[in-house]
C-alpha cells in the first residue's frame, strides 16, 4: 500500500479502526471519520491516519467529510465504505420507522454519497478502488433482524451495479462480508437475540457458531487482511464479488441438540 490515498469510513472504533491502522501500517495514507468526535484525538492511531467527525447518514456531513479528506490525501486510490449500524433487533411489526430510515440512512445512503464523491477523481485517474462493507446478514435471511440484512443486502446489490458501472474506468468494487466478529457491537446484538430466546449470551453463542462451519468467530484483523489484499495489485482482476470472512456461515445446518458439542 506504499503511496496509495485511502478512505475508511468510521474508523475511529471497532472493525474501521482496525482497517485504517492496518493500511496505514502497510504504507498508505489513511483519512478517516466517526461520529463521535474523540476520533480526532485517538492515541492509538497512526500518525499516517486523520480522522474528522461526521455522520456519514448525513448527506452534507457525508459530503463534507470526502471533499476534505480527497483534499488532505491529494487524492483518492482506494474507499472503504464500513461506516454502518446494527439497526433494532426485534419482530418487524414492531421496527419504528424511525429504526428503519436510521438503518437505511448508514448503511446504505452513506456508501452512496461517498461513492459518488470519490468516482469522479478515480474515473480521472482511471484507476481505484471501492469496498464496500456487508455483511453475512447480505446473504441469508435472519430473524429479528429485518432492518439490517435488508440494508446488508442492498450494499451487495449496490456493489454488483458499481463493478459493471465501472468497470469500464478499471475501477474495481467488491463486497466484504464479515461473519461473527468479536468486538463490543455484534456481542451486543447476539446477547440481544439471546434475550429474546430466553438465554445468555453464553449459552446461546453456541446456537450461533454451531452454523459456521468452522464453529468459531473472527477477528476484526482478519477483515482488514481480506481490504489489504482487495485493494492490492494482488486482486487486480477480482471485481463484482461478494467475499464472505466468516469461517463459512451457512444458513442452518439443523437444530443443536442439548449436550451436543460443535
């Protein structure tokens, strides 16, 4: 990544923060954005990444924050698009419209309107790349959870018109679709859905992993690993994909017995 201008959006906490020091660690400078406003201030980040507060939901906010961070960097090779939120997690019937147009605004609006502030400067270049973050939620159907892999679903959607779109222009645009990682929001969800069943979140991870294939979780690293090499001349040809990093979250493979083990 030595030399090349790249954009993560919400990279002040979580799997965002992971990316942009990973890139950054490999040679790239890094703009970045939250919407809490102490990502400005972060200790840990690199001295490579700048970070500014912003919503990217917001149409003007979203806007603002790429014409600035385009400014700093001088340019733009490659966008993240990773901002997003976990939405409601509930019966449809009950998801306020409130929810919905908030799920909707983030994690499909905010890729929108940072796309189109960076394809201009990449149609320019003739050159650049776009990733835009998903989710297994992308692929399969899940309950209580209506909102999210709705909008999930459209970022893969999103993704598939760009990469033809674009194509043309040799810019490539793909889909990451992390699965169970650890960190503080999906625990939050997942206990969130134990509730609902009536568990902890101990007893019901169990239910959750027996469904990947390789029974475990994943790191925010491993996502950032699979951005580093997308947006490497490694993957110069690999466009209009849909990548899960999720040790292979399948839909159901049956119901887990109690006393089962994986």
């Amino acid at each position: 990544m030595n030399g090349r201008k790249v954009v993560v959006t919400a990279g002040g906490s979580g799997i965002g923060r992971v990316i942009a020091n990973a890139f950054a660690k490999s040679g790239a400078s890094v703009a970045t954005c939250d919407i809490d406003p102490a990502c400005a201030t972060a200790q840990d980040m690199s001295a490579a990444i700048r970070c500014w507060q912003a919503d990217i939901g917001e149409p003007e906010s979203a806007g603002r924050f790429m014409t600035e961070a385009i400014s700093w960097l001088d340019g733009i090779d490659v966008l993240i698009n990773n901002a997003g939120v976990s939405g409601p997690t509930k019966p449809v019937e009950e998801i306020t419209d409130d929810e919905w147009r908030r799920t909707m605004e983030v994690n499909v609006n905010g890729q929108f309107y940072c796309v189109r502030a960076a394809v201009p400067v990449m149609k320019a270049q003739k050159a650049g790349v776009i990733l835009n973050i998903s989710s297994t939620a992308g692929r399969m159907g899940m309950p209580r959870r209506s909102v999210y892999s709705a909008s999930k679903y459209a970022v893969r959607g999103f993704t598939d018109v760009l990469a033809v779109e674009l194509g043309d222009h040799n810019i490539r645009v793909n889909a990451i679709l992390p699965g169970v990682v650890n960190g503080t929001r999906v625990r939050r969800v997942l206990a969130e859905q134990a509730q609902v069943v009536g568990q902890t979140l101990e007893e019901y991870m169990p239910r959750i992993l027996h469904n990947v294939s390789m029974h475990t979780a994943v790191e925010a690293e491993d996502v950032a690993n699979m951005a580093l090499f997308l947006a490497s001349d490694g993957a110069r040809f690999v466009s209009g994909q849909s990548i899960g990093v999720c040790g292979n979250f399948e839909s159901y493979r049956g119901p887990l017995t109690i006393g089962q083990g994986k």
